[in-house]
C-alpha cells in the first residue's frame, strides 16, 4: 500500500493562499492540525486540506469570526448549527446595513457642494449625533458608540436617499 502524500506546511500556506503563520495558529487551537511533523516542520496530508478548506469556507466565503467558525466545527447536532448559523446571518445582515449607510454617506461626500465636509449640514448632524451619543454614553443612558453612530448614520442616509428598505 503507498504512502499517502503528505504537504509541508510552506507547500499548504503557498496553496491556500494563508500565512504560515496562520497554520500554525489553526494547528495550536485545534481547527486545522497538521498531520504530521519531520524534522520540527508540519506535514498535512489530504484529510487534513480538507478540513482546512472547510474552515476557509467558514472564515472567507461565509465571513465568519474565527470564533464562530470553532462553535460550528464543534457544534454536534443541526439545531446548535442552526443557531450559530442564524447569529452569523444576523450579525452579517447589520454589517450589511452598516455598509450601506457609509456608502450613503461617501456618495453624499463626494456630491457635497461645500469645500470643507466639516461645513455640511448634513455632516453637522452626524457629527452632532455623534457628540450627543458619546455624552450620553457618558451620562445615564449607556449605549454603545457603534450603536449610536449607526442609528445618526441611519437617519442621516434616510435623509439623503429615503428609507433603506425602500431600495
């Protein structure tokens, strides 16, 4: 019987397109390990390449955190995936709108007829927004700046191009 051929890990790092650095990384936490090790260097064998391009389409097709990815992987039955999987869609949905509303405001940006985007009205009030959140933050009303800035940037793109959902 042949022996199964085993990669290095500069040989997989090369392939997939990764840091060596994150191998090892992958390797240490216990996502992707390698196979095999010669002379202190780690071979993986096609198993293993497998697994790691299950892992890629966690991290790069789906956009998963690396944490997210590891409860999925250790995930043992279909209703614990599914809610996993759900956060991330949920989590994913909000950076799409996060998205959108910046993409709103550069394309303001870019037509803004003032020289100065500081002298904006609309600018003004994001920025206003922005001021008002952070000295709510630090009064009584704790709220997240990220959150705050989201729902001033919301309004704001609203004002510029309507409703989101009307798109």
């Amino acid at each position: 019987m042949a022996a199964e051929e085993l990669y290095p890990i500069g040989t997989v790092a090369t392939a997939f397109d990764v840091p060596v650095s994150t191998l090892r990384y992958y390797d240490e936490i216990g996502l992707v390990a390698a196979s095999h090790r010669r002379s202190q260097v780690r071979h993986y064998d096609r198993r293993a390449l497998q697994r790691l391009a299950y892992v890629q389409l966690w991290r790069l097709d789906a956009m998963l955190s690396i944490d997210h990815t590891s409860e999925l992987l250790a995930s043992t039955n279909r209703a614990q995936r599914n809610e996993l999987l759900q956060r991330s869609r949920d989590e994913l949905a909000d950076r799409i709108r996060r998205l959108e509303q910046a993409h709103d405001m550069l394309a303001h940006m870019m037509k803004c007829p003032e020289d100065d985007h500081e002298d904006c009205p609309v600018i003004g009030a994001y920025l206003d927004g922005r001021v008002d959140a952070a000295l709510d933050n630090a009064g009584d009303r704790p709220r997240s700046q990220r959150e705050a800035a989201g729902q001033t940037l919301q309004r704001l793109a609203e004002t510029l191009v309507g409703p989101l959902h009307e798109r």
